[in-house]
C-alpha cells in the first residue's frame, strides 16, 4: 500500500519540487495537528486567512445551520437567499455609503477579474494601471497585474494595457490618464514583503482617479477582515475606493470572495449585454453563511482592537542581530534577513519547532509572520523566544 505522501506526490497536481508535505489531520484555533502527533503553531493562518482561528465554533455552528436547510440551489444572482442577503447587508452597514452593492464570488483572483471588469464596464475604457511587486491572483487577468516576470513570462500577453507605477512613488501617478478604467493598490502590500503604502501616495492615486474619471480599486484581500487593526485597512487612510476587493479571511475558512461598489457602478453588470459577470457557485450559501458569523465575531470580539498591541508586542520582542528590518502593519508583519538562503534556513528551524512561517513571492529575503488575530500575547512570547533561536543559527 502506497503511503498518503506517496499518494500526494502522484495523484495531485504539484506546483513546486519541494512541497512542505505536512499531513494535517486536525486544525483549531492557532494549532494545525499532523499525522505524526505534531502540533504546529500556524503563524501564517494558511496565508491570511484564519483571522478568527482554524474552525472557529460559531463559524462552524452557521455553517452546520445553513447545511440543514439548503446549499446549492442555482447560479448566483437568481434566486433570494437568506444567507448572501444578511452578508451583503451587514457589508453595506459597515462601509462608507458609497460601497452598498456586493458581488459574491469564490476566491480572490474572481474578486479581481470581476472588478477589471466591471471598471471597463462602467468607464468603457480598457487600460488599467497596478504597482509593481504587486499580488493579485493567479487567474489570467489577475495575474496580467503582476510585474514580476518570473511568473508572468509564460503567460504573456497577458491583459493587453496594463501600466505599471512604482510603489510609494508619486511621481508615477501622472501614468493614470483619462484612457485609464482603473487603478489597482493595496494599502499594504501583501507579496511585495508587507509594505505599506503611504499615506502621501494613495491620496495621490485617490485624487488622479478623480480628476482623469478612472476607477480606484483597492484590493484588501490580505489586509481585510481586521488584519492591519481595522475590520479593512483603508480605514487608517483618508481614502475611499470605487471598488472594493475582499476573500481570504473574508470567509471565515470558507472559500468566498467579493467584489463591492456603489449601486450605480455596479448597474453596468446588467446591460449591454446582460450577466456582466456569471459564476455558478459564487456567494455559496454555506460560505456566506459562515462569512457572515465571521464577520459578526470581528466586530464583537474585541480581537481588531488588541491588534496594534500584539503588533507592538511581536515589534518589541523582535529584536535580534540578524534581522535587518521590519516592515508592515497589525499582524502582517515582514521581518528582513540577509538573504533568501537565511530565511529558508529559518523557516524549516522553525518548522522543527512546530511553526509555520513562509516566505514572500516578490521579498525572498522576507519572512512572513501573520499569526490568526486570536493569539495570546502568551503565545506571542513562546513563538518570539523560538524565533531568536532560530535566528541564532544563522550568526
Ligand atoms: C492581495 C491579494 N490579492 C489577491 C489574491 C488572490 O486570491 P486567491 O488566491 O483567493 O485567488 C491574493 C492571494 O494571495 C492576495 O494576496
């Protein structure tokens, strides 16, 4: 009988030679258990997406509710259903009144490739704009908004007028013309190494959309649903988006994405021709479900609020000779070593101790620390003190 690794390697598709390989049997809280009876601390959150812990109760509690009445009935957008209905509702309460209308769709990458279009849609134009170093997903058009031509080379051409601004530099917003439907950033920047962006140049950004009538899209896929220390993290900024891009921690471990603009914007899904976007399984009822009750425990639980203090914890703690810097914002945190060679040392030392960190795909000199928004400041300390030995043996 082959074993489970056996199996892993030969019947599912792998996208790198050296898969991590660990055989997860259980995942709660900040913990993922494994076949062999380790515990590991997951201080990534399977890559930002368990900010209210791995199979959180009342997440599990809407999801088993919503089981016992219905799942799939139709592709989305036909029929009323309770759970997509509360979701977008309680979204709309919680947002500047101009971001009232969502879209629910499955993942990131559609969040995206739904907000590209409906900016063309709705300006009628065909260029977009992106930052470098920038991450959007890995479908076709989301991908045609990454810079770094490593991963991009095989598929080009991708989108066929995208223009590329350096991050931070405002200078480069003079590239956002009256031929622009949109502009894509992130407050902070997810695979560029946890950079955030500055207050100067997003006002910038801002203002040029308004002035050339492009559209502003902010993707929060990785910094929303409370990450940065707010429940979205352009709310520490004096920016507004046109759209609005949210999935990862939006589910609650669930896959579900969204992409939210005004009403009027969002009209030009209907006409012209009508379905301006379809998906089948977009908005799942039980993933909105479980969305919503996620959404619900962010916003009572106090857990947004303790944020900059654990963020301030983890800052204080880290402090070692081999760290040469630091870099973004909440629990999003990038710490800078000498080399990608040292961070991959890091990295499976840590693992020997039970952590999960990982790396960046634009910063591979960059580890990534985003620990689920439930962790004690207890267990900030246990994973620090596991940290500095780690970093011990690099020195
Ligand atoms: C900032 C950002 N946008 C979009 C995506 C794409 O999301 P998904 O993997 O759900 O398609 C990611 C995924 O890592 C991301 O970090």
């Amino acid at each position: 009988m082959i074993s489970h690794k056996q199996a892993f390697l030969a019947y599912l598709a792998q996208t790198s030679p050296t898969p991590l390989s660990l055989e997860v049997v259980k995942a709660s809280g900040i913990y993922i258990r494994t076949a062999d009876g380790k515990r590991y601390i997951d201080l990534i959150s399977g890559i930002g997406v368990s900010n209210t812990g791995h199979r959180n109760t009342r997440v599990l509690n809407a999801i088993r509710k919503q089981l016992g009445k219905y799942m799939h009935t139709m592709v989305y957008g036909e029929y009323i259903q309770q759970p997509q209905i509360e979701l977008a509702r309680a979204l709309a309460k919680t947002l500047p009144n101009q971001l009232n209308s969502t879209y629910l769709v499955n993942s990131g990458s559609e969040a995206i490739d739904g907000a590209l279009k409906l900016a063309r849609r709705y300006t009628g134009r065909k260029e977009f704009v992106a930052c470098r170093n920038a991450y959007h997903g890995g479908t076709y058009g989301a991908l045609s908004l990454m810079d770094n031509a490593f991963f991009t080379e095989p598929f080009k051409p991708g989108l066929e007028a995208v223009t590329f601004m350096q991050h931070n530099e405002l200078d480069d917003v003079k590239c956002i013309t009256s031929s622009t439907a949109a502009v894509i950033i992130e407050v902070v920047q997810g695979e560029g190494g946890y950079r955030p962006s500055t207050e100067e140049f997003l006002t910038a950004v801002r203002n040029r959309c308004t002035e050339t009538g492009a559209l502003l899209i902010i993707d929060e896929i990785q910094t929303g649903m409370g990450r940065t220390g707010t429940l979205f993290a352009f709310e520490q900024t004096s920016i507004v988006p046109d759209i609005l891009c949210l999935a990862k921690a939006f589910g609650g471990g669930m896959p579900i994405g969204a992409f939210i603009s005004s009403t009027e914007i969002m009209q030009s899904l209907q006409a012209n021709p009508v379905l301006g976007h379809i998906t089948t399984f977009g908005g799942h009822p039980v993933c909105a479900a479980a969305a919503l009750e996620n959404l619900r425990q962010l916003q009572t639980q106090g857990w947004i609020d303790e944020v900059a203090e654990k963020e301030k914890l983890f800052r204080s703690l880290l402090k070692h000779q081999n760290i040469m810097d630091i870099s973004g914002r909440g629990l999003m945190l990038s710490i800078q070593l000498e080399s990608h060679e040292a961070v991959q040392k890091v990295i499976h030392h840590l693992l020997d101790r039970e952590i999960i960190t990982d790396w960046f795909l634009h910063a591979e000199d960059r580890l990534r620390i985003a620990p689920p928004l439930i962790i004690s400041k207890k267990q900030i300390k246990q994973v620090c003190h596991h940290l500095m030995a780690a970093l011990d043996t690099l020195s």
